[in-house]
C-alpha cells in the first residue's frame, strides 16, 4: 500500500487527512499491565506501560477502519493476537501517511509498531525493520461501468480521469504506466471521487476494493477491469533493531496460520480464504 515515494507536489484531492496524533482505539487483553513495567512477556519493551501502541492511518478497510466507534480490521486483529502474547492491551494511533516513510514515530518513541496495510520495500527496509510478510496483495482497477473501458490500458488510451490513494504503491504503479492520477488523501476519499465523478476509474489494493463491492450500491455502479499482480508483501514495522517485537510478530503470525485463527481472520475481514494470498514467502 503505502510508499516511501516523497515527489509529490500535487493538492490532494477531498483531503481528509487527521490532525495530530489521536488515540482511537483499545481493544484485547484486560490485562493493565501489572506494575506499569514497560517491560512485557519475552522481554520485549514498550513505549507505554501496559499496551502495546500501534500507528495507522484511518480509514483502510479491511484492514483497519473505525466501525460502531471502534477500530477494527484484518491488522488490528492480527496485532491483537500479539498484544495478548504480550500480556497486554493493543492502543491504536491515528496519524498521517509521511510517518509511514521515515518509521518517524517509531523512531520518537510514540508507538511500539505501524500497521497500515504496508508493502514492504527495500526503500522502506533503510528506515524501519519488517516483520514476516503476513499478506499477498494485488492491484484492482475500479470503473464507473459507463466509462466503456476494459483495462488500465484503455483508461489511458481515453484520457479518463484515474484516481489512487496518495502516497501508495497503486499511485505509483500508475505513474510508472504513464498516467497522471488525481491523488486523495485516504481510501474514503478515493470511493467518493468515483463515486462523485472527479474521476472515472481508480486503482488501489483489491482487498479494499471487495470491501467496497460488498455494497449494493457500489457492486451495482461500478466494475473491477484489471487485476493487476505487482508483487506486494504487507508487512509490520518496528523501530530499527527492535529485534525482540519482530520476534513476537513473527511467532504470533506463524501461530495464528498454524491454528487456524488466521484463516478465520482472514474470511472475517477479506473475503472467501486463499492461501496464496494468505501466505507469501518471507522476502
């Protein structure tokens, strides 16, 4: 999803961008952290005592989103598992995309770990250390269905106005196609400018785009006409040498696949299981 890409220099359309940091989110072990040790299971030490503070940036459905006023998603989920391990609470905390580049917040000690649908990238890997990939993912083109297109390719051979998420690999992708895509500030916002006519096509990761499509609204004004396979690994961050917490990811991650928690998951958040998907071989 989000790129290390800094070369952009267009207004972002229907910005809707957070201001600061908000904590929106507690969820998992009812544990309070015993002492207030910041110090948790297997070592591992936290920026806050008695939770572990993960960075996102809302909303990206399915992956996290806020839902009957609570933050929820394929991600939140997974880092649930990881907080229990740890013997603590999950806090979730809003901030804007630029963060996600430098691993800044990780870096100043205001979350233990980002969780945003990330791919993972060697740009990315000078900044911040990955966890395990836990995710496949694909490119989807979306259309108006009276765009009379088939193809990303026939969306640039009309001139159609495309839209993406600013600052992501789908952005980028199209740019390396020789496009010119209006860019908007989060997934929210690139619905709404299909759906508004500012742009007749857009593309973004796929998962969000069956999110989408599961309403009748959407399924019944717009189409998917490409699938594009660009080779995307999500993965969770961590400060630089944050050995330990990458460790407890890990094992959570492989835990959940092993007992089958993933795959409930999975056809929780995503969509009918694919293992494919589901399990992509670790960079």
């Amino acid at each position: 999803m989000i790129t290390l890409s800094g070369r952009r220099t267009r207004i972002l359309a229907a910005a809707t961008a957070t201001a600061g940091l908000v904590l929106v989110a507690a969820c998992t072990s009812s544990d309070d952290g015993g002492s207030g040790s910041k110090t948790a299971a297997g070592g591992v030490e936290l920026v806050k005592a008695g939770q572990l503070t993960t960075c996102t940036h809302l909303p990206y459905p399915p992956f996290q989103a806020e839902i009957d006023g609570k933050v929820q998603g394929f991600d939140v989920s997974l880092i649930d598992l990881v907080a229990k391990n740890l013997g603590v609470k999950q806090a979730i905390v809003d901030t804007p995309f630029e963060n996600f580049k430098t691993g800044a917040f990780l870096n100043s000690g205001q979350c233990d770990l980002a969780a945003a649908g990330m791919t993972i990238t060697d740009e990315r890997k000078k900044n911040v250390d990955f966890s395990d990939p836990y995710f496949e993912a694909t490119q989807a083109v979306l259309v108006d269905k009276g765009a009379g297109v088939s193809s990303l390719a026939e969306v640039k051979a009309k001139g159609l106005k495309l839209g993406a998420q600013a600052q992501t690999t789908g952005e980028d992708y199209a740019e390396k196609q020789g496009l010119d895509p209006v860019s908007f500030e989060s997934s929210d916002a690139v619905l709404n400018g299909l759906r508004t006519g500012q742009v007749k096509a857009v593309v973004i990761d796929y998962p969000v785009v069956q999110g989408w499509l599961k309403d009748k609204a959407n399924a019944g004004a717009f189409t998917v006409v490409d699938n594009l396979n660009t080779g995307e690994q999500y993965g969770f961050t961590v400060k630089k040498g944050n050995a330990k917490l990458v460790a407890a990811i890990n094992k959570a991650l492989a835990d959940a696949k092993a007992d089958g928690t993933y795959k409930t998951l999975y056809e929780k958040w995503i969509g009918p299981y694919d293992a494919s998907a589901a399990s992509p071989s670790a960079s």
